[in-house]
C-alpha cells in the first residue's frame, strides 16, 4: 500500500511516494526542473496561474508513477502547500484570476487599516494576529480594484484547497488553512466574521470547513484520467508549508520546535495556549493539530535574512567557484568570534520580528590588518545563528522552552559549523532528520486515512541523521552580546 504526497511550492511542485508499511520513499519527482515563473506587474506584486500548478503537479505525477511498482495500491493522498494565497474560483470552480501569492505585498495598506479601524487588541484576541498582508486583506485589495472579478466570486480559497479542488472537485478548507489567510476567530471558534464583515465578504464565499486530518473528497474520474491514477482515492490531509514542514519533523508537541534556513530562516515553536505577541513580532496559526478543545498553534518566526546572504558571500566574496562545502571548511578555521568581527543579516527586506524594519545588512568590527574573506565567511554562518537565537528568545518570552530544534538536513543545516554555532547559542540540542514536505504530506494522508493510529506510528521510520549537542563557548556568547548590542543601536536610529 501506497501513500503519494504533494508539495506546491512557488517554484516548484514535488511529488513523493511512501510505502505505507515501511514509511520509506519510493519515488520523488518535482516540476518544473526551472522555478516556476512569478509574474510582478508592478513593484511589490507576485501573482502565478493557479493551473500552472496544477500542469506542474500533473508531470511529477507522471514521473513519480514511472518508478511506482504498482500504482492502483496508491490509498491516500496528502497536500501541502505554499501559505497565505488567494485563488478565486467562480461558480463552474474556474479561477477568475491569478493567485496572488504569498510573497505579494499590495494589501498591507487594507491590513493595517483594519487593524487600526477594529482595534489591536479585538484582531489579536481573536485572530492572534494583525490582518496584516494575508489572504483576507488580499481579497479586500480585489474587491476595491477590481469589482468584477469580486462580484462573480463564489469561492475563495488557498492554493491547497485549489488543488484539492481539482482532484475531488469538490470545494473545502481547513481551519488551519483559515488561520493563515486571518478568517478564523480563535475567540469564537469559527470563521471570522466580524473581519469578513468589516471588509464587506459574504460569509458564503468560504467553502465547508473540515478538519486537518479526514476524508476531504476522493479523487474524480476526469482526474485520475488525467493523472494516470485510479478514481476514488481520498484526499485526507491538506496544511500550508510551515505546519507541514513542522509534521514532517514529528513536531507535534508544544515546545516543539521545527527550524529551516533556505532563502529566509524559519523558527516554528508548537505552543498549547491560544497566546500571541502583543508586539506582532511573530505569526501565530493553527497547527495541524489544533482542536478548540485541545488547542495547538503553530507561533511561527521568519527571518528574511538568512542563506540568501551565504549564497551572496559565496557569489561574490569567496574565490571563484569554491563550493559550500569548502567554503564552510575555510570559515571553520576562523575562531569563534571572528576575531571582533560582525554581520546583522537584514539584507533581503522587512524584517517582522525588528518590528517590520528595514535595517539592512550590517558588518561591523572590521580591521583591515586582521580581517579576510574567511573572517566574513564565518561571521556570517555566526551572524545567521545569532538572529536565530535573538528569535528563540522571543518565543521563550512567550513561555515556550526551546530545549530541541528539529530540522532537515537541508541548505544552511548542511554547515556542521552553522548547526554548532546555533546549537552553542541557543543552548538546544539540534537533530537532524531525513524528510522533506511532500514525504511529509504523504505520511500525513496515511493519518488522516486511518492506515496509521497517530503520528506516533507514522514517524516511526523518520530517520535521525544526527544530533548536534551544544557546549558551552564563552567566546561565542561574548560574540552575540556585541552582535545584539549592534543591532540595538540599529533599532534606536
């Protein structure tokens, strides 16, 4: 028995096929082997065809099919996706216009109206954040520039509950999935009316709300004709990236935390109390867990920041075509500290938790007799870790311990000297893991699918590539307090 996986990125769509029995992969495929292209009309703006993702999604099928033993035993498929999206479908369920994805920034105007006009402390009681430059104030920006798309709305939905819609034909969301978009009232327990109110939605353009894990529609006959598969395989488990992500690391639990530094860092703390910050540093959603009687949020962290400056350091700093590796390998013979030498890494936008500033990247402490390439390659991988840690200390100031840092054995988790210096500064224990999100979302399936008692046995196979345990380094601690205390300099300017 089979379980396939799907992960729709905005650069690409992955496929992955578990072995139910052994939790092992069996075939992975992603589409396009380009990135998927982001149409940006105008400064600020991010838009892609919804049926882009479908065409992508139908090709890594195909290729994933092409190495799959038999196919017909394929019992359960889970979705994950790219968050905070808006698709809208008209009444035969066909998109009236690109998605505007999550990267777009056209609505913060609407969000930050809406939070002065209702009042911070109604939209953080009961949607834990701002509305901020997600889904619901994405469709206030449509509903005042373009009112003829508006009006012939009849569903709107994320880009999951898109593709969702394409393999059963049937329309629905989860709550998580409202949470994301800020159309869930925590306070209520339901769909966030007052906000859908204030922006002049009709509650009926959301479609049924079902939970995270259960039979979400099965797969139509026009579909599976189209995807080479068998018609009626259930559909039991959709969630954005970040939840998806976290569940893939088997972090479930509260003060769990997930980690991830691609392009941007990712710190995502699993809490038990329906809590968020009251400086709006952090976003705060329903994991793929929640239940109002048993309630689990998802307090993610984003810090744009992150292996985008290792990649520009390596571009344009370390000797022509020196790869990763060996560039670690020269950083690491850099001691600790870097001999006075410090990066703030805010070099790629807004930073949420600096309160939405844009400070910019920062070197401090050169001295051009002691300082070269390999300093700045290491002051970096440091720089990096320290706004990890600056991050962690505001989800411990919400009350979760940070003891565990989960992560895949990906991007900037591939620096033996990068997991070090991190776990050092934070004092956690970091284990890396063997997974991604689209073999994720296919375990997830065999949960909501009932093929598994819980994530418990689900994960069971998860493979722990290794542990990374902290020591104490007061060079290292030394080092973060000038770095912080650089960065508070910055924030006072």
């Amino acid at each position: 028995m089979y379980l396939l996986g799907y992960d729709i990125g905005s650069s690409s769509v992955k496929a992955s096929l578990v072995d139910s029995e052994t939790g092992k992969c069996v075939a992975s495929a992603f589409c396009p082997k380009h990135e998927m292209p982001i149409v940006s009309k105008h400064a600020g703006w991010a838009e892609q065809d919804p049926l882009l993702w479908w065409e992508n999604l139908r090709q890594a099928t195909a290729e994933v099919l092409s190495s799959c033993p038999a196919p017909a035993e394929i019992a359960a498929i889970g979705i994950s996706y790219q968050m905070h999206g808006l698709v809208c479908v008209d009444g035969n369920m066909q998109p009236l216009r690109p998605s505007i994805i999550w990267c777009d920034s056209r609505a913060v105007p609407y969000g930050e109206k809406a939070f002065r006009d209702i009042g911070e402390g109604k939209c953080l009681g009961a949607l834990l954040n701002s509305p901020g430059n997600f889904t619901a104030s994405k469709l206030a920006w449509v509903k005042e520039n373009e009112p003829e798309t508006f009006g012939r709305v009849h569903k709107v939905m994320l880009p999951g509950d898109f593709i969702a819609l394409k393999l059963t034909g049937e329309a629905a969301t989860t709550v998580g999935g409202l949470s994301e978009g800020m159309l869930w009232d925590f306070s209520r327990n339901e769909p966030a009316g007052f906000l859908m109110d204030y922006f002049g939605f009709d509650r009926s353009i959301l479609p049924p709300v079902l939970p995270t894990f259960s039979e979400q529609g099965r797969l139509s006959r026009s579909s599976a004709a189209e995807l080479g598969l068998k018609p009626g395989i259930p559909v039991t488990y959709r969630a954005g990236d970040q939840p998806n992500n976290a569940l893939s690391l088997n972090v479930f639990n509260p003060c769990e935390i997930a980690a991830a530094a691609g392009t941007s860092g990712v710190v995502y703390g699993v809490s038990g109390e329906v809590s968020c910050d009251p400086l709006s540093r952090v976003n705060t959603f329903a994991h793929v867990n929640h239940t109002a009687a048993e309630p689990r949020l998802g307090i993610l962290l984003c810090i744009n920041g992150t292996g985008i400056l290792n990649s520009w350091v390596r571009r344009n700093v370390a000797p022509a075509g020196m790869s990763y590796a060996a560039m670690n390998d020269a950083a690491a013979s850099v001691p600790p500290g870097c001999e006075g030498l410090g990066i703030l890494p805010f070099g790629n936008g807004a930073e949420r938790m600096l309160g939405n500033r844009e400070t910019g990247c920062r070197i401090f402490g050169m001295n051009f007799n002691i300082h070269g390439w390999k300093h700045l390659a290491r002051a970096v991988q440091e720089g990096i870790a320290f706004s990890f840690r600056y991050g962690t200390d505001i989800l411990e100031g919400m009350g979760m311990k940070v003891g565990t840092i989960h992560a895949g054995h990906a991007n900037m988790f591939l620096s033996p000297l990068f997991r070090q210096t991190l776990a050092d500064i934070t004092g956690a224990s970091i284990e890396l893991l063997d997974t991604d999100g689209a073999l994720g979302a296919a375990k997830a399936a065999g949960i909501g699918a009932g093929i598994y008692r819980d994530h418990g046995e689900a994960f069971a196979s998860l493979e722990r590539i290794a542990v990374v345990e902290p020591s104490a380094s007061p060079v290292l601690d030394e080092a973060y307090l000038r770095w912080k205390d650089e960065l508070l300099k910055v924030l006072r300017q």
